[in-house]
C-alpha cells in the first residue's frame, strides 16, 4: 500500500534530480522514514515510481472512458460546431483528472521524472477517438468532404499529438488556465487549424492573470 510520506519523499527528490541519481537511501532520508518501512512497502525506487503513476494511471483511464461515451451520440460526420460542443463532454473527466494530479505530474513530466507519462496513456485514446468521431464510426463515412492531400494515418498523427501536447503543456505549465477554458482550447484545436488560431488570436492585448491566456477575435 501506497505510504504518503515515502511517496512524498520520492516527488521532492525529482524536483532536484533525475531518478537514475536517487537512492533508496534518500528517499529514506527525505521522507523521514525508516528502512524497514520502506522494504514493507516497496522493492525498490522504481516500485515505488510504479505505483505512484499507477494511482494516475487508473483514474486517467477510467475518465478516458467515461468521457469517450459522449462520442456515439453524434451525427455520422459531426460538423465544426457539433465538435466543438462534443469536446465541452468529451475531456470533462480526463480534464479534471489531469488537475487532480496536477502537482504530482508536473513533477513526473518534468526531465527528471517520466515525461511520457501522460502520452503512453492519453496517445492510443485519442487516436481511437479520432477514428471514431472523424472516419469509423459509420459504415459508409461521409464524402461531402473535400480529399485531403494527406494520408489518413498521418492525419490521426496529427490529431492525437495536438490534443495529447496540449494536455502535458497546461499540466507542466504555472498558468492558470481552468479546467472549463482548456477543453474550450481542445475543442478550437480540433475545429481550426493552427494558422487559423494565429489569425483569430490578439496578440496586442495585454494578459490578465486572472483569466485564461488566450485571446481570440470574433
């Protein structure tokens, strides 16, 4: 069972250096903690590290799947607005979980810790995703569509690296973007093209800190 003060322990370590650098006797150390407590609880450092991900890892999953139920109640080929009302529903668990563990993953995503983390799980969900929102999810998809000049696995590529960069750059960020503003953010990733964000977006307007850092023309 998870033992807080070792846990603790371990993430103040990584805040100062990478894994491959700390021994069990630091974490130790760090925590307050005693030898044997340690050996009760775990074999080693990275048993320790494994169980701390896997606390992320099992919320993270079930959010990805309660979330993914928004998507089979759409149209067989949902237009910009459907999919932008979708992401409001579609990363409202996976959002908040994220949050919940904001301060634990920033130090894991950090180059000390395991910065994939959050790709190994959310990368393969999106990608799913996409495919069923975008092209699966109907036996015969939509072709009132304009061909794009780009393979369809390089389109998924590109989907699911935005979304999944996303999520690790307000998880690593000191912004204080809310929950609520970044599936705002995810869902105009999905329905406009980068070039199209920079042309919406006014860089001459000076940042409040207390709102959401982005700022976009109507």
């Amino acid at each position: 069972m998870l033992d807080i003060r070792i846990q603790n322990g371990l993430l103040e370590l990584l805040k100062q250096k990478p894994l491959n650098d700390i021994t069990t006797k630091d974490i130790i150390e760090s925590a307050e903690a005693s030898r044997k407590t340690f050996y009760t609880n775990y074999k080693d450092k990275r048993d320790l590290l494994m169980e701390i991900e896997g606390a992320i890892i099992t919320d993270l999953q079930e959010a990805l799947k309660e979330d993914r139920k928004c998507l089979t109640q759409h149209s067989s080929f949902p237009d910009k607005e459907e999919i932008f009302r979708l992401s409001q529903g579609s990363f409202a668990h996976t959002v908040q979980v994220c949050s919940d563990y904001r301060e634990v993953s920033r130090i894991l995503l950090s180059p000390n810790g395991d910065i994939n983390l959050l790709t190994r799980i959310t990368y393969s969900e999106f990608m799913h995703r996409g495919k069923l929102l975008f092209y699966f999810n109907s036996q015969h998809p939509s072709t009132n569509v304009h061909p794009s000049p780009i393979p369809v696995d390089y389109l998924f590529e590109i989907y699911t690296g935005t979304l999944t960069n996303i999520i690790v750059h307000w998880v690593r960020s000191d912004d204080r973007i809310s929950t609520s503003a970044l599936r705002e953010i995810m869902g105009y990733a999905q329905t406009h093209s980068p070039v199209e964000l920079i042309y919406l977006t006014n860089f001459d307007e000076q940042a409040d800190p207390d709102q959401p850092s982005h700022h976009f023309n109507s």
